[in-house]
C-alpha cells in the first residue's frame, strides 16, 4: 500500500494477521524455501479466491511467516469467513503427499496501525504477532492433529465472531487465557472445519510434554504421591530430582526398588519384626 509522507506518522485501524509456520527451525536450507513458498502460494491464493484486492494489503516477509495488514475498506467478516476458509482448503492441497505437512497459526486482531518504509507497528501488530505465536496455538495443532489454528482476540471476537455471518461459526470457537509477554490476555481459538476445541492443559514445568526426550516411548503415567507417614516412600520425581537410571516400579506403603531385574536396597516387602533382625544378625 502507498501512503504519502504526511501520513507516516497517522495511525489507521486495521486488520492485522500474523502467520507463523509450524517448527520452522525445523526445517532444513533445502526445505525451508520450499516451505515459504508454500505459505506464500496459500496465503495469496486466498486473498485472490476472496475478492480481497492486491493494494487493500501490506504483506511483510518474516522468515517462517508472514505478517498482513488489510485497509479498513475490506470487510473484517471477509477475511474470518470466506478468507479462512480458502486459506484452509488451499492449505489442505498443499501439503497432499507431503511428509511433513504446512502448519499454520494464525492470530487475527484489528487496531490502529503506524506505517512506514520499513513496515508496520503498533500495540495491534504487537498482539496479532503475540497471539499467533501463544503456546495454545501450538498445543492445539498438536493435541488435534490440525494444520491450521486461528487465535482472534477478545475484541475482535466480540465485535464480529460473536455476531455470526457467512462461513463464521461463533459456537466453533473456544475462550482461552492466553499468558503473553505483556500479561495474560482474553483470546479466542478457533481450528477450521473442526467443532470448537478443547483448550490442552498446560504442561508441567519439566513434564515430558514440555521437553521431550529424544526417541522417548509412551510417556509414563506420573507417580502418586506417597501416602502420609510413610517415610519409606522414594522422593518422586520433579524438578531438582532426577529419576534412578533403568526402570523403578514403586508400591506405596510395603515397596521395593527394581532395576535391570535386579533389587537394590531398600527393600521392603512386607513388615520387618524384630525375628527377622535376628535372622538377619546370625
């Protein structure tokens, strides 16, 4: 978009979209302009299946995504309805036969919006990018196996989801708290062609599910607590802590520890009398 010089410094309520590739830096140098290529193929086929035309958008390259504003003289429905469902069905043609498929997050927010030669900025810019990047948006595509999230916020949600319209469901979208870098926010999550979603549950500092071992199995069910005034009970496992090598089975109360089908001491398996002190002794 063109904006004369006395304008640089005025703000202009915008719709701003940020997308981020799913485990960008995962991808290698051979693969990656592959990928780009691929976002860029989706994102503008949209806009062109959309009616939405070329000088009503500012598109800005950011390595693993793109980040969109869209003038106010395109309708905001248009881009949650028809746009988001185009973005969907291309996205789906792209990654047909791929190994890894695209994934894409998408954070949505209109606000007041700074031009200038070097982009766009502003507090709206700042939560698009924010909201796109959330952990939630990437724990959903994970926990449903999606290729495409969608994260509005509270106002925009408000001001056009909630309302309804051509190819915008309000009842297919769940609230989430998102915890940002500028404090929690009030957000709205939505997974294309999908019923509303199950906000995943946030995973333990330290937990499997946060750092992931390389080529680890099934993750184990987390130990219960040991039951009050047992004292023989082993710590569980937690931050600071870390687990004996090889396996241990633990049964709270009367317990042993197992390893390499070998026992070690402790062991305790039963009640120890005072007879078997002496057995023990002689």
């Amino acid at each position: 978009m063109n904006h004369d010089a006395a304008e640089i410094t005025e703000e202009h309520y915008e719709l701003v979209i940020s997308v981020d590739a799913r485990r960008s830096g995962e991808y290698d140098d051979v693969d990656k302009p592959r990928m780009r290529a691929r976002i860029y193929r989706v994102l503008e086929t949209a806009f062109a299946h959309a009616s939405v035309p070329r000088d009503a958008l500012h598109l800005e390259d950011r390595g693993d995504g793109v980040l969109v504003a869209v003038t106010g003289r395109v309708a905001v429905s248009r881009l949650l309805g028809l746009w988001l469902v185009e973005v969907r069905e291309k996205l789906r043609d792209e990654n047909r036969g791929l190994r890894v498929p695209l994934g894409l997050r998408v954070g949505m927010h209109v606000g007041p919006v700074r031009h200038d030669d070097r982009g766009i900025s502003g507090r709206a810019v700042d939560l698009a990018c924010r909201l796109a990047d959330s952990a939630v948006a990437r724990r959903l595509l994970d926990a449903n196996n999606a290729d495409l999230v969608l994260v509005t916020s509270q106002s925009l949600y408000e001001d056009v989801v909630s309302g309804g319209g051509k190819f915008i469901e309000p009842g297919q979208y769940t609230r989430a708290r998102l915890r940002l870098k500028e404090g929690e926010v009030t957000a709205w999550c939505h997974l294309p062609g999908l019923p509303a979603p199950e906000i995943p549950a946030e995973p333990r500092p330290g937990s499997a599910a946060e750092t992931p071992a390389p080529d680890a199995g099934p993750a184990r069910d987390a130990e219960a607590p040991a039951p009050d005034g047992d004292a023989t009970a082993p710590p569980a496992a937690g931050p600071g802590r870390e687990r004996p090598s090889g396996d241990q089975y633990t049964v709270h109360g009367d317990w042993s520890e197992h390893r390499d089908n070998v026992y070690q001491q402790p062991v305790h398996i039963g009640r120890v009398t005072g007879r078997d002190d002496e057995r023990r002794k002689g």
